[in-house]
C-alpha cells in the first residue's frame, strides 16, 4: 500500500449524533441532513472533516436496522462521496452485526465502525480483553469476511488503570495484524494508555491512523507524534474552535492553538468528559445547546440530563464563544428536569 492509500483515512471524523423530531423519539430526517451539511461545509471539509453515522454517540444501540439503513443513506446521500463516510455496525448477535454491516456496504459506505459486542456480562462488564481478546477480533473478522471494506475500531473495554476504557496493547497489535483492512484505531484511552497503545501502533509495520477520541487530549497528542485524525463526538458542539485549534497546530502555530484552548475549549471538554457515565448525555445537551437539534433527550434506557448538566454546559459554550440557543428555551426545558 503506498503511503498515500495508507493516509487515506486520517482524517477528522465526527461521530454524529441521531436527532429526534421534536417531543419525540423518532429520527429527525431534515435535521439529520441540516447537520450532516453542516459539517460538510468547505472549510471544514478541507480541514479533512469525515463522517461516522451510526456511531456510539448516534444511539446506534438503540436504532432499529431499518432507522441504522435509514441514517446510512441520508448520510451518502449527503457526503456524496466528497468526504470518506464510515458506518457503526453493532447488533446483539454477530451474524446481526454482520448484516447491518452488509446493509451499508450496500448503500455505499466507505468503511465500517466496529463496536465491541453487547450483551452478557461475559462478554461486556466482566470481559478480560487483554486475556480474550478473541470475543472481539472473532466478530470483527465475521465483519471483515463478508464486507471487505476498510474498518475503523471502536476499542472500548472493561475498565483498567493501565488504559481506561480502552482495548489493551497487545489485543490492540494482534487486531492490526490479524485484520489487514484495519485502517484506523480510535484512541478511547486514559492518556497514559492513549500513548501506550499510540506508540505501539506506530511501531507496525504498515500504517494504522491513531485517531483521537477524548477531545480533553487534543492539546497535547497534537503536540506529539500521536494524532493523525479524530473520531469523537466532541464536533457536534464545538466543530468551529475545534478546527481552528487543530489547524492552529499543523500550520505550527503553537502560540495561536494554545491561546484558542486555554480560552475556554479545554474548560469545556473537562466538563463533558469528567464523567465517562454521561459522556453521551452531555454531548446530546451541548448539541442542541447549540441550536443543531431539536431536543436534547437520549432514547431510554438513556438518561434524561441533569438540570446542572444543562446549565454547566450552556455557560461552559458561552466561555468558549460558542453561539448558543435562547435562554427561554434553555429555561423552558431544565424546568422539567431533577436538579
């Protein structure tokens, strides 16, 4: 693979966000489009935006198969081919999960988003992937068998001290190895695993993109050889200063990219990713925070926000100079939530 095949994917991929119509819990169609366009505007795509759809963060777990082919086909609808599109395969089964991949190979996707399996404990809560590593890697050559598509992985695990929430090293080096369309690895680590596992995928022997997932780290893999893209939730609601901060860094403009991240961004992500059991909740509020959707609410068995969620996030965008929605309408919908 030349190199410029092997760079191909790093890139700077949002992992959207499902909208729900308003005082409802199905998909929001036009909305979905509207915010597809707009991360797709010029400067962003130049900037090397890409699309996940059907991601974690777009509640692929709770998406029926036909609303996941649904979302896959507004989203090449949308992209057009313009920008690479990737799409979350995930069921309770993995001859399921192999289907919905199918699915949006069918609709014309670039590559798949692989996610851990779901289900028992066995293989969930209490799963050992640095000792069974194969739980995964046997789903995602099920995958990569009937596709033949590049992947990116989605590598969360049981929690560890060594690396988070995210796959171990060595299980991280034998799904490169053994999995030769794996294209991309996104980087769900503590920091201290993020530069573990980095440098180990930077000792391969062919390239895989170390693509950055907790934008609290952006700062400082971008000050290292340690980020080659993105796949993150975070640009459904600071896209604008995110890009900056990160163009900032490649054109070597450290003094500019540090001023845009000490200016409120940094403040911002802290919050959002300062508790891991309501990282998507708070990426759902800040979106429409932001006036992209039409309400903030997950599908249950997702939690509903916190009213001081709601708040702290709104004054932590206002911080960073991020337009946000009216105030009535803030007010209007914490009034129905627990403090």
């Amino acid at each position: 693979m030349d190199k410029g095949t092997a760079h191909r994917f790093d890139r700077l991929f949002v992992a959207v966000v499902t909208p729900f119509e308003e005082n409802s819990f199905d998909v929001d169609e036009d909305r979905l489009r509207r915010l597809l366009r707009y991360y797709l505007q010029p400067r962003y795509a130049e900037a090397g935006i890409a699309i996940v759809i059907n991601p974690e963060a777009g509640e692929v777990f709770y998406l029926t198969r036909e609303e996941k082919i649904r979302n896959v086909r507004i989203a090449v609808e949308e992209c057009r081919g313009r920008v690479p599109l990737f799409a979350g395969a995930i069921d309770l089964r993995t001859d399921d999960t192999v289907r919905v991949a199918v699915d949006a190979k069918k609709e014309g996707v670039d590559g798949i988003f692989v996610i851990p399996p779901l289900g028992a404990i066995d293989i969930t809560t209490s799963w050992n992937a640095e000792k069974y590593p194969e739980v995964w890697i046997d789903q995602v050559k099920a995958i990569d068998a009937a596709v033949d598509l590049p992947l990116i992985a989605h590598p969360v695990a049981s929690p560890s001290m060594a690396f988070g929430v995210g796959f171990p090293r060595e299980a991280t080096l034998r799904m490169c190895r053994e999995v030769p369309n794996m294209v991309g690895w996104k980087m769900t680590y503590n920091w201290d695993g993020y530069r573990t596992v980095g440098r180990a995928l930077r000792n391969l022997d062919r390239h895989v993109a170390i693509l950055g997932a907790p934008a609290v780290y952006f700062h400082e893999a971008l000050a290292s050889d340690l980020f080659d893209g993105t796949v993150t939730g975070s640009f459904n609601y600071a896209l604008e200063s995110m890009i900056d901060h990160i163009v900032a860094w490649r054109d070597g403009d450290v003094k500019k990219a540090t001023a845009i991240w000490s200016d409120g961004l940094a403040e911002l992500h802290e919050y959002i990713y300062s508790d891991y059991s309501r990282l998507h909740v708070r990426y759902k509020v800040a979106t429409w925070l932001r006036g992209l959707i039409a309400h903030p609410l997950m599908r249950p068995p997702m939690p509903r926000p916190l009213r001081a969620e709601v708040q702290a996030i709104r004054d932590l965008l206002v911080k960073a100079g991020l337009p946000v929605i009216e105030p009535e309408a803030v007010l209007s919908f914490t009034a129905t939530l627990k403090a």
